[in-house]
C-alpha cells in the first residue's frame, strides 16, 4: 500500500511508517501519545532518535504528495486537493483502510 501511495522502501521513513502502522493497528491507543510513546518506541528499535522518526515519517508522506497522488489520497483518506495529512492522520488513515478492507 505505502508504494502505491509512491513511498519508495529506500527512504527510512518507509521502514518506520511499517512499524508505526504495525503497532497502531494492534494497538489503536498507541495514536493518542505519538510524540511520547510512538516515536520513541520506533526510535528505540531502529537505533535512532524520535526527531529523526517524525522528520523521516513527514518525508515520506511528502513524497506521495509529490508524485500528485491525490486521487488516491480521495480514495484511501477522503481527501483531495492540496491538504497534506500530518504523520498522525496519514498512519491512522492507513490502518482504518486496512482494517475496513480486511472485513
């Protein structure tokens, strides 16, 4: 899905926006404290800092917007146009897509 979205695996945020994704979607709670617990949890695992988590997550997500994916963006986040999704809203928004998809 994230290279649908044009998330190319070669950026770290790719690899970070999995775990995210992985860890939100069996742990919905894990959204109400991103900045505290998500991405130092992420951080810790991969060896780097929570700043470098949510600047290389945002980079990411930039990157879909870059490459005018916006019909997509209507399709998965019921968006279109120029509004960008912060991390929070982009990782929620994947994982509600998955789990109205997989019923």
């Amino acid at each position: 899905l994230l290279k649908f979205l044009a998330i190319p695996g070669s950026l770290s945020g790719y690899d970070y926006l999995i775990k995210a994704i992985e860890t939100v979607y069996d742990n919905p709670t894990a959204m109400s404290k991103v900045t505290q617990i998500l991405y130092p949890n992420i951080a810790k695992e991969f060896n780097t800092t929570p700043c470098r988590v949510e600047r290389a997550i945002r980079h990411a997500i930039e990157n879909s917007y870059c490459k005018g994916y916006g019909s997509i963006n209507l399709f998965i986040f019921g968006i279109f146009g120029e509004k960008k999704l912060t991390n929070s809203e982009f990782i929620a928004g994947i994982v509600n897509f998955i789990k109205e998809y997989e019923a």
